[in-house]
C-alpha cells in the first residue's frame, strides 16, 4: 500500500525537507489590514512581525478551507492508496476536522486525519516519523500506531514575552482567571488537554528557560531524545542557546524552528520554546 503524508503549514517544516520526503503540505492563513495571505507561501515569519509590531489590532488566523483537502486528496487519489494527513491541535484550529471532513468527500483514497495535540516542529516530528515509514511501507493504522505511541512522551514548553496575545486571540484556556497575576510575570505554557495553559508561574525570562532546560534534562536521563528549539523572529537567540544546550546535552539531537505567522499572531514577537521527543534507535 503507498501512503501519502499530509499536513500543514503550522508544522513549520523547510521546505527542502518536505520535498526530500514527499510530505504534501496545506497552509493556513493571516488576515492582516484586511488582506489575507498563506504562510510560509505567501508570507514568511520576518516580514510578518515587522507587518505586526507595535500597537495595531492583532492580524486573525484561519484555518484551510475544505475544498483545498478535497483539491488535494483528489490529486493523490489514483497514486495513493491511502493518506495520512497530520494537523495542529483540534483544540486551537479546526483544521484536523476539516481534513476528517475532506476525506469523507474523497472516495477511492483512504484518509487518515491524525490529531497532533500540539502543534509547530512538534507536529513536524510526527509528519517526519510517519513520513519515513510511509517510505518503509509500512501500512498506514500501523503508522497511526506508532505516532500515538509518540504521545507519551513527546513534551513542548514555551514562554511568551506578552500574554496579551494569547489573551485577545482567546487562546488562553482554562486560565482567564490567572491572567491578571500572569501577566506581570514569564509563566511557562503547555499543551494540556489539547489546549494551551500555564504549566508554571516564574519571575523572569531567564529562570523560566533554566526551568525548561531542567525539565528536557530529566526526560534526557531516561531516554535518548530529539528536540527543537522554536523562537518567535529571534534566530540569534536561538543559536544561542542551540550552542549552549548542545554542550549540556551532546547525547540530544537537537533542531531549530520557528513560530510562523499563524502561531506567532497568538504568542508574539520574542516568544522561545523547546519540545522534545524519544528518539527512534
């Protein structure tokens, strides 16, 4: 059975790396003064947080049509026996349903939306692993398998330089009540339930990395790990801290990513996050 990997543009993968792989990729959009365009096609990180600096109205995310995953399976279908496709958490966008409802429009393909829970290189490493066993042969509800198997310990944590964003884009859950007190602090956040929350409340930006340091070298005395460090518009700091952590941790495999248009709308400019994952041996 040939499987095609799909997935979005919130996966934050290069490009050469999708194309090296056959991984199919949707993008979601921004609406800025009233213009929408298609990340990481239409446009890229740099020049979307130069657009957005300063105090003007937030720019609003969409998530894909319908008919671009119909457009898309349809093209597929008669080369592909099956497709997975790979989305951002259900619980920030609607995109994982939307492929859900694509593939039932598509008939002749069979279509196997999978929903990340997470989202940025996160996502991108389940795209990466189902991706190389799809080139493996392996038959598709056995990838399924082994990307659930990926759950367990697949970890992401990040903090924001102004919650402001997540607050007015009202992807904040479950913490309205914190926001007064969060606010004045470099609170980490998580993925919890689908949703994004605070995991801990810490005074400064440089103990709330130590703190995500610490927890990625606890996972990393237990089992050999995959990691990518993800920065909003700072690829300096990034390197920074990619050079630093390559020292601590030489055993880690580590990466670099960003935040895109779509997740950098509700984070912000100067945001830095860290995921990891076990590393396949």
């Amino acid at each position: 059975m040939k499987t095609a990997i799909v997935t979005d543009s919130t996966a934050y993968l290069p490009a050469h790396i999708m194309k090296e792989l056959d991984i199919r990729m949707i993008p979601l959009s921004v609406t800025l003064n009233g213009e929408a365009f298609d990340e990481e096609i239409d446009i890229l990180s740099p020049d979307f947080y130069d657009k957005v600096r300063g105090d003007g109205p937030l720019p609003k995310s969409s998530q894909p049509p319908i008919g671009k995953f119909v457009e898309l399976f349809e093209s597929l279908k008669g080369t592909y026996d099956a497709v997975i496709s790979i989305h951002l958490s259900s619980g920030i966008s609607g995109t994982y349903a939307g492929a859900g409802l694509a593939g039932d429009m598509v008939e002749g393909l069979d279509v196997y939306p999978f929903d990340s829970e997470i989202s940025c290189y996160m996502q991108g490493f389940y795209v990466l692993r189902a991706a190389e066993l799809a080139k493996e042969g392996m038959a598709p509800d056995l990838i399924i398998a082994e990307l659930d198997e990926m759950k367990q310990t697949m970890r992401a944590y990040f903090m924001v330089d102004d919650l402001t964003h997540l607050q007015r884009g009202g992807r904040l859950s479950a913490a309205q009540a914190l926001i007064g007190g969060l606010l004045q602090v470099k609170p980490l956040l998580h993925f919890q339930d689908k949703v994004i929350v605070p995991f801990e409340k810490i005074r400064t930006r440089k103990k709330a990395m130590k703190r995500i340091v610490d927890l990625l070298t606890e996972d990393a005395a237990k089992m050999p790990l995959e990691a990518a460090i993800i920065h909003g518009n700072r690829p300096e700091d990034a390197q920074v801290w990619l050079a630093a952590l390559s020292e601590q941790l030489p055993d880690v495999k580590f990466t670099v990513s960003h935040f895109g248009p779509v997740i950098g709308t509700h984070l912000g400019e100067a945001s830095m996050g860290l995921g990891w994952v076990k590393r396949k041996v």
